[in-house]
C-alpha cells in the first residue's frame, strides 16, 4: 500500500499515511489531533536491476547505439 507524506500547517510536524492510491486526495489529520494539512510532493527511489542490456556490454540501440548513423 502507497506511502503518502504530509505536513501539519499547525505545528509543522511531518508524518506519514499508509492509505490506498483512490483515497490518495484524502485530507489526513495530524497525529497531534490538527486538520490544518497538508500532502507533500515526495521522490520516489526505485532500486534493482534492469534486464535491459547496458550500453557497455554491446547493448544500447536506438540511432547512435543501433548502428544506424554514419
């Protein structure tokens, strides 16, 4: 279930909610009990592997990786 982050324009602390993405619009109260809220724009880091060959192990493609220019 999605993370969302947001931040009480009342006391200023920045908490967390776990909640399902349609009800991600939903206002959130703070846990000191304020409604004053905000959602906060967060980055999102994705880890792993790729299964896409890299650029150098001969991979690539497209115009300049493919070949194709002269």
């Amino acid at each position: 279930m999605p993370r969302y982050e947001y931040r009480c324009r009342t006391c200023g602390s920045t908490f967390e909610v776990s909640r399902p993405m349609a009800e991600s619009s939903a206002p959130a109260d703070c846990p000191a009990g304020h409604d004053d809220t905000v959602k906060l724009l967060s980055a999102v880091a994705v880890g792993g592997t790729s299964s896409a060959p890299s650029p150098a192990a001969g991979g690539g493609g497209g115009c300049c990786g493919g070949g194709c220019c002269s």
